[in-house]
C-alpha cells in the first residue's frame, strides 16, 4: 500500500491550500484516514481525521480554518486549509488505516508535503 500526498507549497498568511493524498495498491478497504503535521523542531501532531462514513475530527487548533474531507471511490483524502497562519508552517502527512485482506490491516503513512505560510 502506498500513500501519495500533494499540494503544499508556499503562501501567504490568510491564503488558502488543499492537500490531496491517495491510497493504491493491495487495497481491501480503507478504514479512518487522517493528517498529520510536524513542524520544525516539534513533534508530529494529529491535525485531522475522517472516518468512511464521512464523520470528522480536528484539532482546536485548526477549528473553523481546515476542513478535511474524502472521496471513498478513490481511497482519497483532502485537507482544505484556509486563513492559514504562519505557525500553521509545516510537513503534512497523509494517514489511513488499510486493511489489505479480510483479517489484515495496518496504518499506513504518505511521504509527507510541505506546507510554508509567511507572514
């Protein structure tokens, strides 16, 4: 299984971004699909999760500014972050929980894209 992220790039505080992260390969279904961040010198942190059924969860953090969503045909997940702030500056990492067959499954991680807001 792998995840491949994109979509980050550079902007300007209060601009907006969309990250997209994809799951192929040996894919018997695709459980909770999540982002995380890491900022530099700082641990990885959840930013947000959607479940299949479309529930979803953020950080208070990024209440009211992300918005994350997922596209179940295409083992998809999107991160649509607005008013972005610099303390926002960070590598996303795309998350999904896969199960490759009826008995496995396993967390899987993308590459990571990077995301730089300046003030």
């Amino acid at each position: 299984v792998q995840l491949q992220a994109s979509g980050g790039g550079l902007v300007q505080a209060g601009g907006s971004l969309k990250l997209s992260c994809t799951a192929s390969g040996g894919i018997y279904r695709v459980g909770i699909m999540a982002w995380y961040r890491q900022a530099p010198g700082k641990q990885r942190e959840l930013v947000a999760t959607v479940t299949g059924g479309g529930r979803t969860n953020f950080a208070d953090s990024v209440k009211g500014r992300f918005t994350i969503s997922r596209d179940n045909a295409k083992n998809s997940v999107y991160l649509q972050m607005s008013s972005l702030i610099p303390e926002d500056t960070a590598i996303y990492y795309c998350n999904a929980d896969v199960a490759t067959s009826f008995w496995g499954r396993n967390a899987y991680w993308g590459q990571g894209t990077k995301v730089t807001v300046s003030s």
